[in-house]
C-alpha cells in the first residue's frame, strides 16, 4: 500500500512549479514596510514619475538591468579610455532589440519616460558626455563633485550611488572613481510588456557578458530584478549531483551497518528498506503539496535530511530491538516484542516532530518559507510513522521468515548445514558462513547478534572505557570547554538578513553585491521621506520641525533650498495660504531650478478652487560604513520611533525594509515557538511518563544543545536566518530522537549501580544512534561541496546538530549519569549456593515428534 500511494503521489510531478516570488518566501509576511508601500505608490504611482536624478526603484524594484564597470587594475574610470569605453557600452544596451512576432522592442520602447518622453537613464551618463564634449574642445574648468554635483544646465544631481572606490581634492573635487554603475529602468504595465522587459534583461546581462570578452582589462558585474529569483532556484540545479553522491553513500553505507558475517542474521536488505521507506514517504508529502497546489522552491533541499536522520534511527532501532529476541521465538511474537520495544519511543518522539514542526507551520510564523518548509515537513514525518508501521514492519517480517528457515540474507537460498559447507570451496564457504543454533554450546555466546562489528566493539570496548574512572574528568573538562566556545559564540549572534545567503555563490548576486558592497557602500540606499498630511509649508516652526527629523542625511542640502524657497516666496509676497500655495505651485512649474521638485508635491482643487499641497516628499542618503545593513536596520527603527512622537506625520520607505522591517523577531518566532510547546509537552508527559527524572534530564540535554549548536554556528559564520532556524527547529527534535530512549533506559533501570546502567543504556540503543549518526553524517559530507550559500549554511547547521547530539550521547551523558541522579539500589546478594533450588527439564522425544517434558525437581 505505501509504494502504490506513493506511486500515485508522485504522478503529481507533472503539476510541478516553482515559487519565483522571492520577497513572497522570505520576507516578513506582516511587514509595516509593506502597508508604507502601498501607501506609497497610491500617492507617487511609479510608472507616473519621472525621477531622472535618483534610482527609480525607490518605491519598488520593478524591472530593471543594472552593470558595476571597474578596473582590474583600479584604474580611473573617469579617464579618456575608460570613458568612451562606458559611452559606448551604454550606446550598446539602449540598441538591444527583443524580437516579438510582428514587432522588435528597443530600450526606447519599454523604457520609463522622462517629462520631454525620452528616456530617462542615471545622471552619470550625461556626466560621462559632458565630461567627454569638455575634453574634445579642451575645456578644463569642468569639474565634478562627489556625491552632489552640477550638470551644465544647472541641475544638482546625486552621484553617491554611481561612483564607487571615489578620490577627491579640496571642496569634494573628483580625483578618480574605481567603479561607475549604470541602471536602466524598464515598465511593466501589463503582462506583454512585463515578459517583453523580462526578456530584455536576459540579453541585457548577455551583452554585459560578451562585451566585457571584448575588452578583457574591464570587469563587469551585470544584475536584473531578475537575478535573485534566478540565481535562488539555481541552488537546486547544482546539487543534483551532490544529491546523487550523497544518496549513494547512504545506500551503501546503511548496507554496511545492517551486514554481519553471518549470512542469516546479516539484514543488508533492511538497511536498504528503510532508505526507501524514508524515500517513499518524502515522495508522498511532495505529491500532496504538488495536488494542494504548493510550489517548490529551494529551501526544500532541508527536508530530506530531516527525514533521514528521523527514519533511519526508526528503522535501526526496530533492527537493535530485533536482535535482543529469541531465535526460538515465532516470527509473530519477535515482531510484536520489537513494536513493544521501540514504537513506544517512536511515537513520541514522531508526536514531538509533529507539535514542534505543527507550531512553525502555524499562521504564527511570518515567514513564508519557514511556514511552508515546516509543513511539508510535517506531512513527509506523518507518512514517514505510518510507512515505518506498515511497509518496514512488513519488511522486518518477510526477513524474518528468511531467518527462521536459515536462508542467505541476500539470496534468499537455503544455508547448507557445516559439514556439507565443508566440501565446498574456501569463497562458498565464506559466502554461506552461519551459526546454527544446535551447534552452539553451553559455554559459547547464547546471543549470536553480538558479532555484528558495531555490538562488539561497544559491548567490548567502548562502554568500559566510557565509564572509566581516569577517563570521566577529561569528559567534564571537555564539556566545560564546549560550554565556554557556545557562551563565547552565543554572544556574537547575529541576524542574517542579507538575501545573497540563500542563493547559490557562482552568481551574478553573489558577484554584483560583492561589488556594490566593495565599492557602493559609503552611502545607504536612498530613502523616500514621505509627508502625507496637508501640513502649513509656509509655517516657519513647521519647516523647522521637518529639518530636525531629517538631521543628518546627505541630501538635506536638497530640502533646505527648497525650504529655503518657500520662505522666500513667502517673506516677498506676505499672501495667505490660497495665494501662497497658487504661487508656489506656478513658481515650480516655471523656474527651471526648482522645476523638479514638482514631482514630489501632490496638488490638490477644493471646491473653492483652493489650492492644497496634500502630500510631498523627499530623498534622503545617510553616511555609512562597511556594515551597511546592520546601520540600516538601526536607521530604520530609529525613523520608525520618530515618526510616531513627531508633530508631522512622515513614513520612511526604501524596498529593502521589505525584507529589513521585524525581521529579527519574524525570523526568531518558529524557534521561540517551537521550544515553548516543546518544554510544554516534556513538562505536561513528565506526569504521564514512569519517572519524571527522564523528561528534566531530555530538557537539560536539549538545551544544552541547542545552546551548543547556537554558539558554534556563530563561530563557524554562520548567521540566524531563515534556514538556520528551521535547522535549529529540527535539532530540539533530533536531540530527542537519540537522546529520549538512552535516558529512559537509564533512569527507569532498578538495582545494580548507575555505571552498570550506563553501560547497558549503551549496549541497548548505542548500535541504532551510531548507524544513524554514521548514515546521516555521510550522506551529509557531498553537501558541503555544493556551491550554494543556502547549501552551505544548510550543512553546517546540520553537520553541528549531529556532532554535538553524538557527543551528548557517547561523552556527556554516560559520564554524568554516573553521578548525578537519580540513584540506583544496590544490587541484592545471591541466595547461598547450598541452598539454592534448582530444576532440571529433561525433555523426551517420541518418533511421532512429540516433545514430552518431564520435570524433575531436586533440593
């Protein structure tokens, strides 16, 4: 029944889409930013306005094509050579041409337009022709400033964002610039011309790319508002292989783990059964998802490995309870004793995934690649419960049979007893090695499973060395060590917003932002300063009020001329505010200096025939340094707490607060979530559980964890963002996976002393968590080779859970249980030899096979 679900599931690939909507996944789905947006753009519609003096993204992202040109050698990009080299590449990318039937679009043709309906491309451009029509009539007074400079028809343009890696003399004279950076901006005003500027910018970033091989001593750093989407899909693209590698590795290494010499009791097959039981089961929650309508995206690489280290340690516990029955045992009976033994344990641990995983799932959590990745996880862990019951259970019992009637684990042929082995040749007879159990002697091992390599060497060895008096203060020193580097990398948490950490690092995202970072990052983006009330411009106080909010933004010079403006209009006319505002609207509408500022002033008509100024704005760039997003962030809050106790009412807006607004606490909430209603239900089972000691230990362990895991994971660069959460998510419920049983073991033990206990926690469940762990950690290693900073990230918050889970299990936890408590009764004495009672069974066989026991009992 599983395999045929499955296969009816996964017919449902033919429906298969992926998610293009990045800021849908990762950014917050109840952003403040948001609802600023759409205030925004029902204020300033962005295809209406016309700014030819700052990027045009201000409000969205829209469509557009952007190029970083520098130097390989940081040459001056304001020189002769690599000015015309600039022109010309700009003369090439208005000239692309995408080929419609019956049409061919230009630049010209989806461009947005400037008020004269040219249009509009940045500044520099019209710097770069200037600075190239001053060299061919040999001027030499002309001059350019950084960051606010003069064109020749007197307008005061911004070039902070267009010249990078800048020099400058006396008074922000330009010595040199580094990098120049170009963007062209694109309409999207219905689906045709959307896919026709989409189109535009493939061939845009091909003629980047073939330009530049023309012109080897240049290098040039193309980027689209399509890009990111691209290059996040691309993840799962260059994993395929990887996947594929580390698929195999799993396959032959749970072969491995489940092999013995023995022939009969070896169970390679079932190694390879619960792969496909775990495969069969993440088939099925990718089929729902695909029917329910939900797209892929690649966050979804986690959750196969969330599957693999769940399933498998399922499985290879069934497989250990296994080996603990008796051989004379009916199959029936072998297989109800091992789902006694080990679902008990499973299904709670399968109920913790579900609550913890159910909760991130929750419209609780405002991310929406969180929500999702949390769900599907939810779904494949439910089906991977049931198919573990059903298809492995059905597995263990075909195997089962096979071991009863003494056929080959592999072959399924009957092994031939010793001395007809003995005829055969050396490799037949190493093939069909096996133990019968007619042939075992009183004084040999009763159990004939403890030659499998990994029973051994802990029955051996390992357990006697862990609990070794010499050896358990260089445990307890080692963990103080692991608690100091957490504590050390707990402390230097911080949140990774920064949208290039999830896409894949041989891309045009990684390159440009690297670029932009290098070069761009001496001034934050720009920021839209919006007033949206009819406040009194003419007001003095109220001017004053406006400039003290803005204080410290490189583009106040803008606001001061135009206040400036204002007062003298007002101060030369003496007019009340009807007069005033007709004035001021004419004024901007004829002076060619202040011209511009009629695109950030909204006017409306009472029914007077009053003129209102309804809302404005204005464009602010703040001075920063290298940690641009974290300044940003900051910047962000401290305009956001401005706004609310100031006596004008503003909103500050830029597309990156999208992502930026609470997402610190939006990220964090599925973790914070998660842990709650995982504490709650190891404090609410505490009173349903036979000891409560097993939930306070399981609760210390994860926590320290967790906080292990947190500390490390800093130190290894990795930040707190939208992957390493649901990572974290998933270590609460693999620490309990390996640890919860281990612990119950222990603590429910009666008698003898807490070592002996120790020991045998170990000799019980420590071959299932050593195959799992071995099986997870391999198939993990191909991960790191990815070159994705999603895959990345992915790996080594996963590789972290498993390394300290492993050493919680085998260092930490057998030492300090060892004396801490609780408490073990001493074991009681024998009963004196002499006085013992002993009965002998002598068993009689008739010829009809009847077993006749006759007991004789003797004092």
């Amino acid at each position: 029944a599983p395999v045929l679900i499955s296969i009816l599931l996964g017919a449902s690939f033919s429906r298969y889409q992926v998610e293009d909507n990045v800021e849908h996944l990762l950014a917050p789905t109840h952003s403040l930013a948001k609802i600023e947006r759409n205030l925004v753009d029902s204020l300033f519609p962005v295809n209406r306005s016309k700014h030819h003096r700052l990027y045009s993204d201000l409000q969205t992202p829209g469509r557009y094509g952007r190029v970083i040109i520098t130097s390989f050698r940081k040459a001056n990009m304001l020189d002769q050579h690599h000015t015309d080299l600039i022109l010309k590449l700009h003369s090439a990318v208005t000239r692309i041409q995408v080929q419609r039937p019956g049409f061919n679009y230009t630049f010209a043709h989806i461009c947005i337009l400037n008020n004269d309906k040219t249009c509009i491309v940045d500044d520099i451009v019209h710097v770069l022709e200037e600075l190239k029509a001053a060299r061919s009539s040999n001027r030499t007074n002309f001059a350019i400033t950084y960051p606010i400079t003069h064109l020749k028809d007197g307008r005061e343009v911004y070039n902070g964002h267009q010249l990078g890696g800048v020099t400058v003399h006396s008074k922000d004279r330009v010595k040199s610039a580094e990098a120049i950076q170009l963007t062209y901006y694109l309409q999207a005003i219905n689906s045709l011309n959307d896919m026709v500027a989409e189109k535009w910018e493939s061939i845009f970033c091909d003629t980047v790319e073939l330009f530049q091989k023309s012109n080897r001593k240049v290098k040039m750093y193309p980027f689209t508002s399509s890009s990111l989407k691209e290059d996040f899909q691309k993840t799962s693209r260059v994993s395929e292989r990887y996947l594929i590698t580390s698929l195999i590795l799993v396959v032959t290494l749970a072969i491995l783990c489940c092999s013995m010499q023995d022939c009969v009791r070896s169970k390679p097959w079932l190694g390879l059964l619960g792969l496909l039981t775990v495969t069969l089961a993440t088939l099925t929650a990718a089929g729902i998802i695909n029917l329910t309508g939900g797209k892929y995206n690649s966050t979804f690489l986690g959750i196969p490995f969330i599957m693999l280290g769940h399933g498998l340690y399922g499985t290879f516990e069934m497989l250990s309870s296994w080996r603990k029955t008796r051989e004379d045992q009916h199959v029936k009976e072998r297989t109800a004793a091992v789902f006694a033994d080990s679902m008990l344990s499973f299904s709670l641990t399968t109920a913790m995934y579900l609550v913890t995983f159910g909760i991130g799932a929750s419209p609780f959590t405002n991310i929406e690649a969180a929500r999702i990745f949390c769900c599907n996880s939810c779904i494949a862990i439910f089906f991977n419960y049931l198919y573990v019951l059903s298809f492995y259970g059905s597995s263990l019992v075909f195997t089962g049979y096979i071991e009863n009637n003494y056929q080959h684990s592999i072959f399924c042929r009957k092994v031939p007893k010793p001395e007809v082995l003995q005829e055969k040749p050396a490799w037949y007879r190493f093939l069909l090695t096996a133990k019968f159990s007619e042939d075992t002697d009183d004084s040999e091992e009763t159990n004939t499973y403890e030659s499998h390599l990994l029973v051994w060497f802990l029955k051996r060895y390992y357990c006697d060395w862990i609990t070794n008096t010499y050896v358990k203060p260089f445990v307890v020193l080692f963990y103080l060590v692991y608690i100091s580097f957490a504590l050390m990398g707990y402390l230097q948490v911080s949140e990774g917003s920064d949208l290039s950490n999830i896409v894949a690092t041989a891309t045009r995202t990684i390159e440009y932002t690297t670029a932009q970072q290098k070069y761009f990052s001496n001034y934050s983006p720009v920021i839209g300063f919006y007033i949206y009330e009819s406040i009194e411009y003419w007001n003095t106080s109220v001017q004053e009020d406006v400039l003290e909010y803005t204080k410290g933004f490189v583009r106040i010079s803008w606001f001061e001329s135009y206040l400036n403006y204002l007062r003298k209009l007002n101060i030369s006319t003496g007019l009340p505010k009807k007069n005033f505002t007709d004035m001021l609207r004419n004024s901007f509408l004829k002076t060619p200096q202040f011209a511009h500022f009629s695109e950030d002033i909204i006017f409306s008509k009472k029914y007077n025939n009053e003129v209102d100024v309804v809302a404005s704005r204005m464009f602010l760039v703040a001075k920063t340094m290298e940690t641009k997003r974290e300044e940003l962030y900051d910047l962000l809050e401290t305009l956001r707490k401005l706004s609310l106790t100031s006596k004008v009412k503003f909103i500050v807006f830029n597309p990156s607060f999208v992502y930026m607004d609470r997402y610190a606490s939006s990220v964090g909430a599925p973790l914070q979530n998660s842990c709650i209603s995982a504490l709650f239900l190891l404090f609410f089972s505490a009173f349903l559980v036979a000891d409560s000691l097993i939930n306070v230990w399981l609760t210390l362990t994860v926590a320290s964890v967790e906080f292990g895991v947190i500390g490390f994971m800093t130190l290894w660069k990795v930040e707190l963002d939208c992957i390493s959460v649901l990572c974290l998510i998933y270590g609460i419920n693999y620490t309990i996976d390996n640890c919860a049983p281990l612990l119950s073991t222990f603590v429910l033990g009666k008698e003898f002393t807490r070592t002996k206990w120790v020991k045998n926690a170990l000799e019980v469940h420590g071959v299932a968590i050593l195959q799992s762990y071995l099986c997870y950690i391999v198939g993990l290693i191909p991960l790191a080779a990815v070159p994705s900073n999603l895959t990345r990230t992915l790996f080594r918050c996963l590789f972290l859970i498993a390394l300290v889970t492993f050493f919680h299990c085998f260092a930490i936890l057998p030492v300090i249980l060892t004396f801490l408590p609780p408490s073990k009764k001493k074991r009681k004495e024998k009963k004196n030899p002499e006085n013992r009672e002993e009965i002998e069974c002598v068993e009689m066989v008739d010829m009809d096979s009847t077993r006749v026991v006759d007991q004789i009992t003797t004092v």
